[in-house]
C-alpha cells in the first residue's frame, strides 16, 4: 500500500533503522485508514492486512489503536520542537508567533483528515488518547516549553512569571486554533489564515499592555486556571 502521509524520516538528520522504518510504515497506514474508515471502523487488524505485515507485529510496535495517535501527537510535537529551533533569535514576539502557529498548521495538513477522525477519541476525557488526558501529559508539557521559547527568545522578550502565563494562554490558544482549523471551510482555510493575521496584528499592537501590573495580573489568574489542564 502506498503511504499517503509524510513521514518522520523526511526531518531526521540520522538515517533511520529497519525497525523505526518498520514503526513509521505502520502509523502512516494507520493514519490513512482513520480518515478512511474512521477511526472505530478501523480494527488493528485492518492496519497490519494493509501495512503487509503480521497483527503480531503490529501489536510489537502498537499494542492498542490508542498509541497511534499518541505517536502521531509525539511525531507532531517533534516537528513543532524543531520549528521553534529555526525561528530568528531577534524576531518581535508577535512575528514568532504566528509564525510557529502557521508553521505547525502546515505540518498538520497533511493529516487534516485524520486529525478529523480521531477528534472523538481526543476528546474523551477517559481515553488513553485524549489531548488532556494523564498518558498525554508528557507531550503536553514539550508543546508548553515550546511557547516558552518563543517568547523567551523574542527581541521583546518576556520574563519572568509573565513569560510562563503567555505562554500557557498561546498554548491554549493553539489548541483552539487547531479545532478552528479543522471545522474552516473556506477554500484553503482562508478563514484561519485571516484569524492569525488578525491574532498577530492584535499581539504587536497591545503587547505593550503585558508591562501594566493589573493585566499581567488578570492574565496570571487567567493562566492559573488553564494550567492543571495544560500541564
């Protein structure tokens, strides 16, 4: 079968071996039968038939449906890791920003598709797989120290506990982009695009208002609510 999503190896700088080649085989068509079938109308057992390889080893390197997607949320955030690496170290906070916003949805869209079907299972409080569940928490804290870098390593950077409360909220932010994004309908996500223009343009106009005690206080509280969920 031919894999339609691209694979990690196209970002490796190390060659990969048989067996990770054998793993990123098995996630694409896993992938590529959710947003075929779904993901309840796709069985282990209909991946390994379409991967050519045995359901035993399928179960070697997946043991339930559920690793599929937290190995594809763990392949995403490694690229969002090595996005955030190549922004420009004197950019304004708001241009890197959207930038690794729009850097990301890139990324995403080949799986555009998937991401839709497994948007149920993601939002299952009590799935092994969901976005703010406990065996996610990991990846949830790399996504977190990625906006940290961002806006650590702004030309207008922040500091301090405001640093750690903006990037919480662009966290969340990100996360609802993402739904956004996945419900835009517009011809080559016009929409979304026109939101994150809209979004930095908002960001370089009233940064200045972070210095005001009284907002970062807001911001802080605002923080303080969404952490247990984020981190």
């Amino acid at each position: 079968m031919t894999d339609t999503a691209p694979t990690k190896e196209a970002y490796s700088r190390e060659e990969p071996s048989k067996g990770e080649r054998t793993r990123e085989h098995i996630l694409n068509t896993a992938l590529t039968l959710f947003a075929q079938k779904g993901y309840s109308g796709t069985t282990l057992r209909d991946i390994a038939k379409s991967a050519d390889v045995s359901l035993g080893l399928a179960y070697r390197y997946f043991a339930s449906k559920e690793e599929f997607v937290i190995a594809l949320y763990d392949r995403l955030i490694a690229d969002l890791e090595d996005e955030v690496a190549q922004l420009p170290a004197q950019g304004k906070l708001a241009d890197r920003v959207e930038q690794i916003m729009r850097a990301d949805l890139k990324r995403c869209a080949p799986y555009r598709d998937a991401f839709a079907a497994l948007a149920g299972v993601g939002l299952l409080p009590d799935s092994e797989a969901a976005v703010l569940g406990k065996q996610t928490a990991p990846i949830r804290e790399r996504v977190w120290r990625v906006f940290y870098l961002v806006v650590t390593g702004a030309s207008d950077r922040l500091t301090g506990k405001v640093a750690e409360d903006v990037a919480t909220l662009l966290y969340a932010a990100h996360l609802l982009l993402i739904l956004f994004w996945l419900q835009d309908r517009t011809d080559s996500q016009k929409a979304t695009s026109e939101l994150l223009t809209l979004a930095g343009d908002v960001l370089a106009r009233y940064r200045f208002l972070l210095r005001i005690p009284q907002v970062a206080q807001t911001l802080s509280r605002f923080a303080a609510i969404l952490t247990p969920l984020l981190r």
